[in-house]
C-alpha cells in the first residue's frame, strides 16, 4: 500500500473524492462544494492537492474583493 494512500490520522485507506471547504473572512463566510480531495473511507477527513489549494486561493481572493456575507460555490462552475 503507498503511504500517501493511508490517511495519517486513523490508519485507514485514503481515496479519491470531494469535501465541502469553508473559509471564514472577516467580511462574512464563502462555502466551496465538491472540491477535489482525497478521502478517508474510515474517518472521513478530507486532503487537497497543492493545485487545488492555490485555485482555492484564488476564489478567496476575488470573493473578500466582493465582500459577501454569505457565497457557496460549486468547484465545477468555480474552477
């Protein structure tokens, strides 16, 4: 089994998926759905990848320009 494979926090099996990403700015709350992630099938915790997390950042960037106080994104129409 490859160890990036293994989830490092429960010990079980790590697999392609989504999570839901919230991030809370000071202006209000942007909520990112059906990001790309690795997966625990045990624990449920959730990783990105690198590219993932910078377009992330991206999206946090152009929403405290708008400043809402609520948005929810769906990766797919986002990225």
């Amino acid at each position: 089994m490859n160890r990036d494979s293994v989830c490092p926090l429960c010990g079980g099996d790590k697999t392609p998926g989504y999570t839901t990403i919230t991030i809370d700015l000071a202006s209000g709350v942007i909520v990112v759905r059906k990001v790309p992630a690795q997966v625990c099938q045990q624990c449920g915790e959730s990783w990105i990848g690198q590219e993932t997390a910078r377009h992330l950042e991206k999206l946090i960037q152009e929403a405290r320009k708008k400043a809402p106080e609520i948005e929810v994104l769906n990766w797919p129409d986002a990225a």
